[in-house]
C-alpha cells in the first residue's frame, strides 16, 4: 500500500507540474506586441492586394477569361459558406476545391496546389470581401 501511496504522489506531482508548464505556454503563446499585429497585417494585406490582382487578371486561365466575368468582385464569391455540396462537382466540396473547378473549366487553366501562393492569394482576398459576414457551411 505504501508503494501505491508514493507512486500516486509522484503522479500528482508530475501532472501538477504538466498543468503549470501548459499553462504558461499558453498564455506566451497569446502575447504579440503591437508591432507584431502591424507586421502581420502588413503581410496579410499584401496577399489580399495580389490575390485582387489575380482575381480581375486574366493571367490564371488560357482563354482569356478572368474570375470576374463570374463574379464581379470576390464578395460574390460566398467563401462564408463552404464546405457545401456543389452540383456542378457532384459533393460537398472546400473553397479551394471550387475555386480549382473554375480555374480548370471556365478559366481552361490548370488547377494550383493548396499552398500554392496564388491560391492562397486566392482564398484571402475573396474571404477578405466578406470581413464581418459570420460563417454558414453548407449554406446555398
């Protein structure tokens, strides 16, 4: 019995130390300075300033047609409400997913890997458009 006694203390202390570390890398994790936010957002708004850029550029297709003959402006776009199921692609589908479709069917262009920069240039201008328009996966 003594034996357990000291196994369990040991346990305790173990996960009482677990429990102090992860809470104080926790709360570093969250502590930016100001400088850090401008940086960021600096970066951010260059990526969505491209991805304008592509949007209303033909250059993403070989046909000429840009991704604003569909879609006036990247707002029109919904990114709020993927994942959702797409008729024309047959499932429920991500906004890169469908944004590959137009590129390869109305664009006749070659489709970009996720993390291609374009892609991500892509995705941040079109969710930017909708800054402050709350989420609604699925919606239609």
């Amino acid at each position: 019995m003594r034996r357990s006694g000291k196994f369990l203390g040991v346990f305790l202390m173990v996960l009482m130390i677990g429990f102090v570390l992860a809470l104080s890398f926790s709360t570093q994790a969250h502590q930016f300075t100001k400088k850090d936010l401008e940086r960021w957002d600096k970066e951010f708004m260059t990526v969505v300033a491209e991805g304008e850029k592509l949007f209303h550029s033909s250059s993403l297709g070989k046909n000429k047609v840009s991704c604003d003959q569909c879609h006036p402006n990247g707002a029109n776009t919904h990114p709020e409400t993927y994942p959702k199921f797409q008729q024309q692609i047959g499932k429920v589908v991500s906004l890169a997913e469908m944004v590959n479709w137009c590129l390869r069917n109305p664009l006749e262009g070659d489709p970009l890997a996720l993390d291609d920069p374009k892609m991500v240039a892509l995705l941040a201008y079109m969710t930017y458009e909708r800054r402050g328009v709350a989420l609604a996966p699925g919606k239609h």
